[in-house]
C-alpha cells in the first residue's frame, strides 16, 4: 500500500486578495506534494482559507456586506488563483463549511472534558490584525510589533486553554523530535519560547458572533486560531471518520510562514496533546518574499498579484522563479528584473534551447523514428547524479537546490551538443555519430521532463508529448522512471515551437 504523505499550506485570511506571498507557499507544497506523488506516495495536499474572526467580520462591514457573501466572494478568489497557477491540492477547506464546525465541536468537547480549559476574566492589549493579544513589554512603541498599528485594549470574561500545564511535554517533544520544526533556527526560535515560560490564552470571544460557538457555552465563540489550526484536522476526517484521520494524521509537513511560527510550533502541538492526539511531523517555517526590502501588505499597496506575472512569464515561469530564486527557509527579495533574468538565463537559454536544438536537429537530420541512447553515453552519470541530487534536496524542502541539480544535467547536455558538433558530424555524413549523440541528449531530455516535472509541469508534459513518448512524466515513477535508457526506441518526434520564448527586460 501507497505511504500516505500529509502537506498543507495555512489556510489564507479572506480579507485580502491572493498576491504572491500566499502563492510562495502554495507553488512550494504543490512542488512537494508532486514529487512525492513521482514516488508513488497517496497524497493529501490541503489548503483552504480561514474565514472567522474579527478581522473578516470587519472587512465584511466595510464593504457592507455579510461576513459569509465576503468570504465567499474572497475565498473563490484563492481557489481561482491555484487554479491559474496548476496547484493540484485534493482538497480546498472553508472554516465555515459545516464539516469543520463539527469536527471543531468535537474536539474542543474533548480538551474540555479532559479538564484543559476553564473559565477566567481577563484583560489584555489585542491587536485583530493577528487576532493575538500582547503584553506591554511585547509591544514596539505602543504598537502591534509584527502591523505596527494601534492594539486595543480588551476586557472579557473567556474560556483559557492551559497551555502552561504543557511546558514539558512540548519540551520533551522537541527534544526527541529534532526534525519537528525546520529550518534549526526555527526550531531554536521555538526552545527559546517555551523555555520563556507559557502563559495560558484566552480560546473564545464574546465580543463578536462570527465564529464557531463553543459546545457547552454557545454565547463563547471559539478564537480564530483554535478553529483555524483545526482545519488540518478536519480535512483527514477527524470526528466523522477515524479510519481516514488515522491513516494521514498526523500530517507529514504543515508549510507556513514565520510569522505564524508560534501558533504551529506550540500552540497547535499542545492542543493536540491535550485532546490525545499526535503533533504534527514537521513545521516547516518560511521567510518573507519582500518586495524592496518590505514585506507585503495591503497598507502598503505594494501587493503584486500572481495573475499579472503569469502574464508575463507564463504559469510555468511563475513556479520556477519562486521555487528556483531564493532558498526555502530565509527572507527573500522580489524584483521583475531579476525574475526576467532568471527565465532567460535558465527557462530560454539552458532549458529551452537544449529541447529546441536537439529536437531540430533529431527530426532534420532523419525523417526516421528518433535514435536510441547508447548505454554507456557520457550523460548517464550526469543523469544519476541529477536523481541523486534532486532527491537529496527535495527531501529537506530546499527547492532551488534540487532545480539546481535538475539544471547541472541541462548543463552537461548543453557541453556534451556544443563538444561533439553534431551538425559538423552530420554535414560529413557521419550518420551513427550523430545519431550517438542526438540519442544520448533525447535521453537526457526524457529524464529531465520527469525530474523537472513537480517544478514546470506544463512545459514538461509538452516536452514528454514532442518526444513521443506516452501518457505524461506525472504518470511514471521514481527511481525507475529515470533510469538511463528505459525511454522507448523509435518514437516519432515533434519539434515544436520555444517551449520558453526569450522575454525583453
Ligand atoms: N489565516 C492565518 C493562517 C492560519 S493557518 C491555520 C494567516 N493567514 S494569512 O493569509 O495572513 O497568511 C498566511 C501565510 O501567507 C503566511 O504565513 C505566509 O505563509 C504567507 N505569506 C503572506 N505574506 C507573505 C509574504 N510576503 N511572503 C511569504 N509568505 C507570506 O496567517
């Protein structure tokens, strides 16, 4: 039976349009969930948006609107969105769908049950942007440390999760699960929390009515972030079917940014303590994509859209620039002259060009079927090494690494064309060394479209179709499919028009 693989990305806030941070993250767990699926693995990709809280509440009033026709309306905007860019999650969650109020019921009914929640009054500097409260000492001049605006200061009788009571299990935790929480300084990040001490949070409101009323004291409504967090749950079927939740939880990866570090690294493992369930394998926290040196944000109206970069550089493009430009862990800078750089150097030039010339050549020189590889071509190692390489990085989530190594064999292949001439072979009426070389570099360029494949799917698909080869590379799997010389004899080749047009800066 299949391994049952488990990534999610955060579900998004429905008061703000999809722009490339949020796509950052998605292109990121589909690369992965499409490369574990190249290793035969049954996967779950999740991903969905989170539609309760004070936030959305006033977003919908300032529009006029009912929170639920907001959410609506913004949530089919993130779902557009993956869909433009070829995100292929197995499931889409809404936090207002009735499955999740009922698995979150459930749940909390259990915490509750097991004496990990209690009644208290309670006074604190709340900034809804987050939906978090601050103390004094936390705040940076006055104000939110991670918006920079005004808090508010609140008082309400609340329901408390006892998250101190779990101080030394999550110790414990982290200390036998090293890999839980990536990249190191996250993990570190993460110690250093809760060696600080853990104070108990507040886990309902009864200053707002949009949300998930709380099972035994219906006036309570569940915090955005208990009900938010639980999606992960609720998506593999917890409270309606066990076999299923089981099966995926707990989950294999939760990719997120840093700003939501603490939330997933101790808050949501000790909720999950305290109702007896697992913790997730791993959280893997990003950085920031930055857009001269700021973070992104409405306010600031330096937003940029995916739609308007596909436009210019293809879906295709898009994905690459991001999984391929900046290491998946740190903060990055975006800029549009460095992304048309990037699609030239790598997409046009070394990519592009390698398929555009060998299938020239293959179906000018010869009206035939295309040539085989030879089984000891000076590619195969560089193509083994390529697997191994890809493999290596992947499985630390360091995308732009495992691309490189997918590009080191585009490299070679481009030495071995420039090195051996076949156009001069050709003209000297060398046809078995032309057909040598053509035959090793179609080779190379089938294993590559599998390789390459979670990255640029759609160029890949149209590659595999032009060498005529059958069904596509997402069908076939690791570590076969790439094995040297397993490409079929004889196909009928396309040569096609630039895969990755050369773009103007
Ligand atoms: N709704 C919460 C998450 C709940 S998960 C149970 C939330 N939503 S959010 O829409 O504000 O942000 C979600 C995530 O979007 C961030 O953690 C991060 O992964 C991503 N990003 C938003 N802006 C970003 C950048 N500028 N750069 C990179 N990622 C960013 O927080």
């Amino acid at each position: 039976m299949a391994t049952p693989f488990y990534v999610t990305t955060p579900i998004y806030y429905v008061n703000d349009a999809p722009h490339i941070g949020h796509a950052y993250t998605t292109v990121a767990a589909d690369a992965l969930a499409r490369w574990r699926r190249l290793w035969g693995d049954d996967v779950v990709f999740l991903t969905g948006t989170d539609e309760h809280g004070l936030k959305i509440q006033r977003a919908a009033e300032a529009q006029g609107v009912s929170p639920l026709e907001w959410a609506d309306r913004t949530s089919q905007g993130f779902r557009d969105t993956w869909q433009l860019l070829d995100i292929t999650n197995t499931d889409f969650i809404r936090t207002t769908e009735p499955r999740h109020a009922e698995a979150v019921q459930q749940f909390l009914q259990v915490v509750y049950d097991n004496g990990f929640i209690e009644l208290a009054t309670y006074e604190g500097l709340y900034c809804v942007a987050c939906e978090a409260y601050y103390t004094e000492d936390e705040l940076v001049d006055g104000l939110c440390p991670i918006h920079g605006t005004p808090v508010e200061r609140v008082t309400e009788e609340n329901y408390f999760f006892q998250l101190s009571r779990f101080t030394d299990q999550l110790l414990e935790h982290y200390t036998t699960h090293p890999e839980a929480v990536q990249p190191e300084t996250r993990r570190n990040e993460v110690l250093g929390f809760i060696k600080g001490g853990l104070r108990d949070f507040s886990m309902s409101r009864t200053s707002l009515s949009w949300g998930i009323p709380l099972p035994w004291d219906p006036k309570h409504i569940t915090y955005v972030w208990f009900d938010a967090l639980f999606n992960y749950c609720t998506a593999v079927g917890y409270g309606h079917d066990r076999a299923r939740f089981d099966r995926y939880w707990p989950a294999t990866y939760h990719l997120i940014g840093k700003d939501i570090l603490r939330f997933h690294a101790v808050y949501w493992p000790a909720m999950l303590m305290a109702a007896g369930e697992a913790p997730p394998q791993c959280v893997f926290a990003h950085g920031f994509l930055l857009v001269g040196g700021e973070k992104m944000s409405k306010t600031s109206a330096n937003q940029i859209f995916p739609k308007d970069l596909v436009a210019d550089f293809g879906v295709d493009g898009f994905r690459y620039h991001f999984l391929a430009d900046q290491r998946f862990g740190p903060d990055g800078d975006f800029s549009h002259e460095a992304m048309v750089a990037r699609y030239n150097a790598d997409l046009a030039n070394n990519f592009g060009n390698l398929a555009n010339r060998v299938l020239n050549m293959a179906t000018s020189y010869g009206d035939g079927p295309a040539p085989e590889a030879r089984a000891d071509g000076p590619l195969v190692a560089a193509s083994a090494r390529a697997l191994e390489g890809t493999a290596a990085a992947f499985e630390r989530l360091d995308f732009s690494g495992g691309l490189a190594a997918v590009w080191e064999l585009i490299r070679a292949a481009n030495s071995y064309i420039e090195a051996e001439e076949p156009w001069k072979l050709h003209k000297a009426g060398d046809a078995d060394a032309t057909a040598a070389v053509l035959g090793d570099c179609l080779e190379a360029l089938r294993i590559i479209a599998v390789l390459a494949s979670p990255a640029i799917p759609r160029a890949c698909v149209e590659l595999w179709r032009r060498l005529g080869l059958s069904g596509s590379p997402e069908d076939e799997l690791l570590p076969d499919a790439v094995a040297w010389g397993r490409g079929p004899s004889g196909t009928r080749l396309d040569k096609g028009t630039p895969l990755f047009p050369r773009l103007e800066s």
